[in-house]
C-alpha cells in the first residue's frame, strides 16, 4: 500500500484561502495557533478540508521509504528485509538516545528474551547515533514534521517494516525489570489478530473514547469528525506504552490508523493540549477493529511524578533489587514526564545492584 505524502509547502503557495491557512498552522510549533486553527476547522465542511488536505499535504514518497500511518517520518524500507519470529520494537527521536539506550540495556539484561529480534525506529540523526549498537537492528527515519510523542506512529506500523510472526512495542522511557516471556505467551493463545496492551492508570471511571476525549477538551462530535458516525464510542483500552500482537494485528492496526487520515492527523495537530492525541488514535482504531485483550498492569507500571514513593515499592536484597506497584512485582517500569527525573536514579540503582529474579 503506498501512503501519500505532502506534494507541497503551503508556505510556497501564493495568497493562501483560509482553508489553507489553517492546514498551514496546524503544521506551526505554536500550540495556542494550532488549537485556534483546529477550532476553526471543526466548522468546515469535511469533503472541502479533504479536497485541500489532498492538494496542499500529499506526497508520494521517495522509493524505498514510506511514511508511517500518523504522517510524521519517511521510514526507509530495511535492506535487506527483517524477517524474525519474534521482534520487540521502539522509536527514538535526537536527544533521546541516552534514555532509549538505558531501556534496550535492561531489556537485554532481564528480559529474558534472547530469541527476539530488538528493532530501534531510529529518526534523523539518532541513526547514527546508534550504530555502534551491535545487539539492535535500526531503521533509518525521517523527520517530515514536527517531532513530538506522535512519532509512535513508526511502532503502529510496525509490521509494514519488519516482518516478524510476533509484535512487541515498548517505549524508550522504560526500564524492563523482569521476565517478557509472559507476554510472549499470551500472544502464543491470544486469538489472531489480537492487539494486547494494559489500561491507562487512573483511567477506572473513564472507559470510554467518548469520555477521555472530553475530559481533555475536545467536545463530543470530534467522533464525528475522526470517524464519519455521530453516536460511535468504544473503550479506551491501552496505554500506549506497550501493546503487544501478532503481524494480522498489527497490519490491521496500521490500516485502519490509515483509514482514519486526513482528518485523524489534523485532530491530532490541533485537536486538544493533551500531548497523548497519538494514543487516543490508537485507542480508536482498537476500537473500530474490536481486537482488543488485556494484559497485566506489571508490564506497564507508571511512574508520573518524581515522588518515587508514591508510585514504586522498591525490596532490596543482599542479591539485588525488585520494584513493586499495588501489590505486583513490575516487570517493565514507565517514567512517563515529569517521572522521567526519576528513571536515571533507579537505572543506576540497577546497574549497582542488579535485580532480584523476577
């Protein structure tokens, strides 16, 4: 399937329409624009916001590279193929290499998952940056937009690139701390086509689409907007830092993420101030395929602020350390910003210390 690209800038269009102008701001780096624009285009007509989108934002890409299903990287095609059975992957943008490196150092120590192929979406010059990594594959990517945490589209379409019989799609601010065999095990029962993940933490009385959209925001006929069905909701199933599938599940994944565009990628742009838009698309495009399993908060463990106590039981002994959440021993630990100040203490903890069996 070829996706479209960009055929111009709108900059180098002379005297934009105000359609255009909009599709312009989206693009900006301002927020506070982008929400104005976005809030003037929730009034537009939908089949005139398609017809300029396919004017003014599609491309088709080089050869050998394609772009991802949120539209944000080229993403080179690998030469020779990545053909494994099992592959867990990541996506690193510049200035993250450090933290993606500490990740992919406890995934290889502890993870106990020595069969699967490790695969870094590696953006501009992260590329390089992690050449000298012989224990990973990297796929060369592109930066065609603004960065931000929407380039996990890379791991959404992930099967596109890597042709692996199993999925398993991590973060680069994680730390694994125990066994991943679990996981793979799930998927060896799971039925086809499943996509596995663990639910958003303090998400108890927000199941819905409907409901997380709102509380960030966005009124309730942006379903209408992203899908083309006023009265459509489905759960909001995952977090999206790890999700889990076999290749059915994550083509499908990509496809209907695809499928979603344009309309998903300005929403995204401009839909909301919630930096997890990209989440919320995954969470909707779970929905529609209806494929969803859930798997144990252990391989998910949040840590969202840097008081470490209040999210992390932490055991040490005279052989190592283990870290607990509510109760169970964590397996893979999520320092999601502002916790990220605490992810290079317990790293270092790690390192002096080891961990415990887990």
């Amino acid at each position: 399937m070829t996706t479209p690209f960009r055929s111009s800038s709108i900059s180098e269009q002379p005297n934009p329409t105000p359609l255009e102008q909009i599709l312009l701001s989206l693009q900006c780096a301002d927020e506070a624009e982008r929400i104005t624009a976005f809030n003037s285009l929730r009034k537009t007509p939908k089949p005139l916001i398609e017809a300029a989108y396919k004017k003014f934002r599609l491309r088709t890409p080089k050869p050998g590279w394609e772009m991802d299903c949120l539209e944000r990287l080229d993403v080179e095609y690998p030469d020779p193929p990545i053909e494994c059975d099992r592959c867990i992957c990541t996506v690193i943008s510049p200035g993250y290499e450090a933290m993606v490196e500490a990740m992919l150092d406890t995934l290889i120590a502890y993870g106990q998952s020595p069969e699967a192929r490790i695969v870094v979406f590696a953006i501009d010059g992260s590329f390089e940056a992690l050449a000298h990594r012989g224990d990973i594959t990297c796929i060369r990517c592109r930066s065609t937009e603004r960065l931000s945490a929407a380039v996990k589209g890379a791991v959404y379409s992930a099967a596109r690139f890597i042709r692996a019989n199993k999925i398993l799609a991590v973060e680069a601010d994680m730390l694994v701390v125990g066994s991943l065999q679990p996981i793979w095990a799930a998927l060896d029962v799971a039925y086809p086509g499943n996509i596995l993940g663990v639910r958003p933490p303090g998400f108890n009385q927000l199941f819905s689409f409907v409901d997380v959209i709102s509380s960030i925001g966005c009124p309730k006929s942006d379903v209408a907007f992203l899908t083309g069905h006023p009265t459509f909701n489905c759960r909001y199933w995952f977090n999206g830092g790890v999700i889990a599938g076999d290749r059915e599940a994550f083509l499908a994944l990509d496809s209907q993420m695809q499928r979603l565009a344009p309309f998903s990628i300005l929403w995204m742009e401009g839909g909301s101030t919630a930096a997890y838009t990209d989440e919320s698309l995954m969470n909707l495009s779970v929905g529609l395929l209806n494929n969803a399993a859930e798997i144990s908060s252990i391989f998910n463990h949040i840590i969202a602020s840097p008081v470490r106590a209040k999210w992390l039981a932490t055991e040490r002994a005279g052989n190592g350390l283990r870290y607990r959440q509510g109760g169970g021993a964590s397996k893979i630990l999520h320092f999601v910003s502002p916790g990220r100040s605490v992810m290079r203490e317990i790293n270092s903890e790690i390192e002096d210390h080891g961990l415990l069996e887990n």
